[in-house]
C-alpha cells in the first residue's frame, strides 16, 4: 500500500487504528498539508491551526526557509554523530548561545530528552560543585506539572494516566504546589540537600495555568538565596510563543538578549524543544553558563542523533525566522487582542468561564465539570466551523496558533469561536 492510496480520512484512521498503538485519543482530523496558519485534511477542507503541534509550529507550516535550510542540509550530510565533528554543529551553538545568552549549549532531539539532561546536570553540580553527599540531591517540582514521558518525569507528575502502572518510580524529587512561593521558601529551608527547581513559567498542559507575575521573579531569588539551580521547562512556553523570546522574560518587550530588563528572571539551566525548529525536524537543548555545563565530561552523557547537522541547520535558521518576522512582538499583540476580544463574549456567556494566557498561548475554561465531554464536543464543532484545538485537562480549551498569524486572520478566527461557543449557549 502506498501513501496515495489513502483517499479517505476514515480510512487514514482506519490504519492507524489497525497498526498503531492507542496510546493517543486524537481528533478525527486527518492532515495533509500545512502552510503557514492553515493545515488541509484528506478531503481539502481547509482549518486554522489553533494548536500548532503543541508549540513546536511557531513560525508557521512549512516556512520555506526552514524548510529550505533543511533539505539543503538534507542533500549534504545528516548523521555524523558525535564520534565525529560536523561543521554545522559548532555554528549553531555559538548562535545559540549568543541568541540566548549563556555560554553553552547541550543538544538533543526531543523535550523529555532535554529535561532529563537538565536533571543530570543538576544532579552532577549538585554533588560537585555544591558538596551534597552522592545519591542526596532532591528537585523541587509542582503540582499538575508536564515535563514529558519517560520514566524518570512520569515519576513526578501527579497525572494518573501518565504514571499508573509504570513504577517502580525514580526517587529524588519533591512536588509542591504551583504559583504557591510560601511552600517554596518553606521547603527550601526545611530540606539542605535540594539541588534544584524544575518549573514551567506557564504551565501549558495542565491548561495554561498563568502564575502571578511575581511567581517566577520569587522562584529566581529563592533559587540564587539557597544555592539552587533554577530550572526552566520554556519548551512550550519559549521561542516567542508568549510575546516575549521566553517566558522567564515576564513581560519585558524586547527580542531576546533581556538580560538588561529587570523583569528577566534569567534560568541557571534553560530547557528549550518544539519551536526551536520550527516543528520541522526534533530538536531540543538545554543551556548553561560554564561553572554549571562543565560538570559535564566525554562519556557522561550523549545521544547519536543529538547535534546532527540538519537539526542544526534547521534550528538556526528557525531562530533566525523568530528575530526576522519579529513573532515575539506579534504574539504579544495579538494575543492582548485575543483575550480582550474573548473576554466581551465570556462577559455575557453561560458556557465559558473564563479565558487566561500570556501573548498566543491562551486558554478558555468551559462551564462544565472536569470530566465532562462538553470541551470534546466544542472542538469537533470548531472543526467543523474550520478551526482546529484540542481540549486539555477536560473542561478547557488551549488556544495556540502559529506565531505568523496577521490580524485579520486572527479576528476571523475569534469569530468562529464566538459562533462555535454561541451553538452551545444554554
Ligand atoms: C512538550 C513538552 C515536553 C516534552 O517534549 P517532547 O518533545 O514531547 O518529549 C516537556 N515539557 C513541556 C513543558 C512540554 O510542553
């Protein structure tokens, strides 16, 4: 059978359905094609992209530079590992690293990959660097948290689903509640042996949880007071996504380099993934000043296709679209529009409780009780109606388009979700 012979989106999910694990509940649209804010199923009907992969779609579908760097990449070299140099590699991580301001880059392909990394490095620098005794060093984690899918994260998430069944658990971390500084100062001074705290500015699959601005600013101090790395999962949440290069950078309005604004509460190791290609290639680093990264020697850590030349390539001229296109700006534009222009509808609705986010990563809670399909069925309509989200954590609905969204795109959008919400009104 080849890809051609898929003529209906019934029969697309037909074979996954056969062949595929369940270990997905997606909706039952099938994509063919993306460009820019627009994706096509196999029929050609034609939808907004209100999820953009998670994230990882910022600068658009396809964008043809990225997609350009790629298969000019593509035809040259791909895999060298890391037995060996390739000349892109060492490009990109100096545009990185002066992109981003730190002194290193570690590189590796997916999310959970670089979150792992990240607690690896914390662990090391904790018992080289900060003298806690071997097999000691405790995380700090939060409530409702989404680091990713192996073994070890899954031990600290507090989601049933994603952990039942899978211990024995990994020891060494400690969960409290989010946007709750109180319990952090409180367990930073019961406890000697914390090495580090793991957060999400905004935690994005629990439903766009927005902590208070002072949040993040307080995690940082409290971090620097106790001699704590400070850890931020910016994977959903970076790259421009909440109108600012990283969330970290609060509500600075600068394009990067926010060292210089008092609102940046800047990482000890910054966890980036998604975006940073662009969603057309996996591609994830964490980032580090010298005294933390150097913990780090040949032999104790790796990936084969970490650092490839064509994740390389495709990241750099990812990144480079995000300055360019200006998206950090754009995201912050438009998504003070969008929750000002939901918040007059959900001002006289009965079916939308509220809607929160910062810059294009936004959601609306429904008017239903958590497990409710209520959310499920809003988004088949807003499939119909051409628009595509998915529902998280039941009752709400993310909101993310791709970052090059214009305006006259984005206000077509706000009415077919006014439209959509307004069929379910009681
Ligand atoms: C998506 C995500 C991850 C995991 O990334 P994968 O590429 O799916 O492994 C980790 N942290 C956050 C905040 C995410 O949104």
């Amino acid at each position: 059978m080849k890809v051609e012979d898929v003529k209906s989106s019934q029969q697309a999910i037909d074979l996954e359905d056969k062949y595929g694990a369940h270990n997905y509940h997606p909706l039952p649209a099938v994509l063919k094609k993306g460009e820019g804010v627009f994706v096509w199923d196999v029929e050609g009907k034609k939808y907004y992209d209100f999820l953009s992969a998670y994230s990882a779609v910022n600068q658009g579908h396809c964008h043809p530079r990225i997609v350009g760097a790629m298969s000019k990449q593509a035809g040259t070299i791909t895999l060298t590992s890391r037995a060996f140099h390739n000349n892109v590699l060492g490009v990109f991580e100096k545009y990185a690293t002066e992109y981003f301001n730190f002194d290193k880059l570690l590189p590796m392909n997916t999310g959970a990959e670089a979150v792992e990394t990240a607690i690896k490095i914390c662990r090391k620098w904790a018992y080289e660097k900060k003298g806690i005794a071997e097999t000691e060093a405790q995380i700090v984690v939060f409530e409702n948290n989404f680091h990713g899918r192996t073994t070890t994260i899954i031990s600290f998430s507090n989601d049933e689903g994603a952990r039942k069944n899978f211990g024995p658990y990994t020891p060494g971390f400690i969960k409290i509640a989010y946007d709750d500084t109180a319990s952090l100062e409180k367990v930073l001074s019961d406890n000697k042996n914390i090495a580090g705290v793991l957060v999400e500015p905004i935690q994005g699959e629990a439903g766009v949880y927005t902590p208070q601005d002072s949040f993040i600013p307080e995690v940082k101090r409290l971090c620097n007071e106790n001699e704590v790395l400070f850890m931020a999962d910016e994977i959903q949440t970076g790259i421009a996504r909440t109108g600012a290069l990283l969330a970290v950078c609060g509500k600075c309005n600068c394009q990067g380099h926010c060292e210089r604004q008092p609102t940046y509460s800047r990482p000890d190791l910054l966890i980036l993934g998604k975006a940073l290609s662009g969603g057309a290639y996996p591609v994830s680093a964490v980032l580090a000043d010298d005294t933390i990264m150097e913990v780090i020697q040949p032999g104790q850590h790796g990936s084969t296709f970490g650092g490839n030349p064509v994740a390389a390539a495709v990241a750099m001229e990812a990144l480079e679209v995000v300055k360019d296109e200006q998206l950090a700006q754009n995201a912050r534009a438009l998504g003070n529009l969008f929750r000002s222009e939901l918040q007059k509808y959900i001002d006289q609705s009965s079916i939308v409780n509220l809607v929160r986010g910062r810059g294009l990563l936004n959601a609306i809670v429904i008017n239903d009780t958590e497990d409710s399909s209520t959310a499920w069925k809003i988004c088949m309509a807003l499939k119909e109606n051409g628009l595509l989200a998915k529902p998280t954590h039941g009752n709400i609905i993310r909101f993310a388009p791709p970052l090059v969204i214009n305006k006259e795109q984005l206000l077509d959008c706000v009415s077919i979700i006014k439209n959509t919400l307004k069929e379910f009104e009681k």
